[in-house]
C-alpha cells in the first residue's frame, strides 16, 4: 500500500463521491422517485453519476495502492453455513422479479439497468466495504470497521432526499441500508472477496429498480421478499462469530493498533 490507510481518507473518498453523484444530479435535473423508470432516467441518474464516481473510486484505488486489500478478504473467516446469507438475499429478490411483466419491459430498457445497477454494485461496495473498509481499518478495532462502513453506506442515501425523496422514506432506506451493509460485510468476509457482495447488490438493486417500473404490486410473489429479513437474521449471528474469532486480514496483521 503506497499510502497508510487511515479513517480521514475514508471520509474524503465519501465526501468526493457523494459530491460527484449530487452535482451530476443537479446538472441532469434527476428526480430520485423516477430515476429507474425509463432508459433516459437511468441514464442520467445511475449511468452517468454512479460511472463517474466509480471512475474515481478506480482512480483513488491506484494511487493510494489499495486494490488488493480493498478487494481481497485473506484469510476469509466464519463458518460455510454463512453462505446462506446471500443465497436467501438472491431468493428475496426473485420476489421482485417475479412480479415482473417482462414482455413489457424493452431490450434497451433492460440493458441499461443491467449496466446501472452493475455500476451501482461496484461504486457502492468499492466506496464503503472496500476503499472505505481498507481506511477505517487503519486506525479502528474491527467492530468499529463494521459500523462505521454501514453507517457511511447508510448516510450516502441521505442524498436522495435533496432529489424529492420522501423524508420518512428516506430515513427508513437509511437504516435497511445499514442492515444491508451487514449483510454485504459478511459476504465478503465469509467469501474473501468484494466481488461477491458487490455482484449481490447489484441484483437486489435491479430486483428494486424494475419491480418498481414494471412489477405488479399485488403479486403473490412479492411475499418472497421478505426473506431478506431472514438473511439479516442469519448475518447478524454471523457477524457476532466472525468478530469473536478476531482475525485480522493479513494486509493489516503488521498495521499498529
């Protein structure tokens, strides 16, 4: 690592993109309500804001010297059961899916939400449980590395409420993200690599994002969604035994305390 990790550079990186994601959205005039309904919304609020963000999360990776350690997780730790965690999260989202009328749905549409929620996944996952994750563990107890990166990836929703988002709603997404960044924390600790978290919240956004513009709200199928309270269950139980084994990566085994 070219530059020691440390929490302020964590801190920075958050500022930065944020800044970068809410310009792009004055600029584009974005409406966060809208913004996964059709190929030009997405386009201006996903595409173009979270591929420049994620342009300098990239950028930010190479000259600090924190690609490895931002997206490895040697040695992985916890139990194989865990695993289970993100395969309910991917059942949960089949709930979503399911509702959806996908003869409805057009192949530009579709490709550009790949892309989006692709770009969502890595932007988010590098910013809070790799870049940001490396930096928090420069200077903190683990236990404090997995609050701190929920609570970062739970307040760079605060944003949408300057978008029209809804207040109440926003605080509520506020604190299912910071349930969900347990859940992606786990992940890559249990995997050993941020690939895996960053796949799955890509999925769970797109499930979002076109069970919203397409999905038929009454469907049975919706009830599957549910299940991502299970997962939370079952990764806070994680959680509890991945931090009692205290294992350190072995990036940060030599790092001062």
């Amino acid at each position: 690592m070219r530059v020691k990790p440390n929490w302020v550079i964590t801190i920075l990186l958050t500022v930065v993109y944020m800044a970068i994601v809410g310009a792009v959205w004055a600029i584009n005039d974005v409406n966060y309500k809208t913004v996964g309904d059709t190929t030009d919304n997405i386009m201006a609020g996903i595409i173009v804001p979270i591929g420049l963000g994620a342009i300098f999360l990239a950028v930010a990776a190479s000259v600090l010297g924190w690609w490895r350690p931002a997206l490895r997780e040697v040695p992985r730790v916890g139990p194989r059961w865990l695993l289970l965690v993100p395969a309910i999260y991917v059942v949960a989202a089949l709930g979503g899916l399911l509702s959806v009328d996908f003869a409805r749905v057009e192949g530009k549409y579709l490709l550009f939400l790949i892309v989006g929620t692709l770009l969502i996944g890595f932007s988010e996952e590098m910013l809070c449980r790799g870049l940001g994750l490396v930096g928090l563990r420069g200077s903190l107890p683990e236990v404090w590395v997995w609050f701190f990166s929920c609570l970062i990836f739970g307040a760079i929703h605060a944003l949408n409420i300057a978008f029209g988002a809804d207040v109440n709603v926003t605080v509520a997404q506020i604190g299912l993200a910071f349930l969900a960044g347990t859940v992606f924390y786990v992940v890559r600790r249990n995997t050993g690599a941020l690939v895996w978290a960053m796949l799955l919240h890509a999925f769970w956004d797109f499930n979002t994002l076109i069970a919203s513009a397409y999905g038929a709200t009454d469907s049975p199928a919706r009830l599957l969604s549910s299940a991502q309270y299970i997962g939370v269950l079952l990764a806070v139980v994680g959680l509890v035994i991945i931090l009692r084994k205290g294992v350190r990566p072995e990036a940060f085994v030599r790092q001062p305390a």
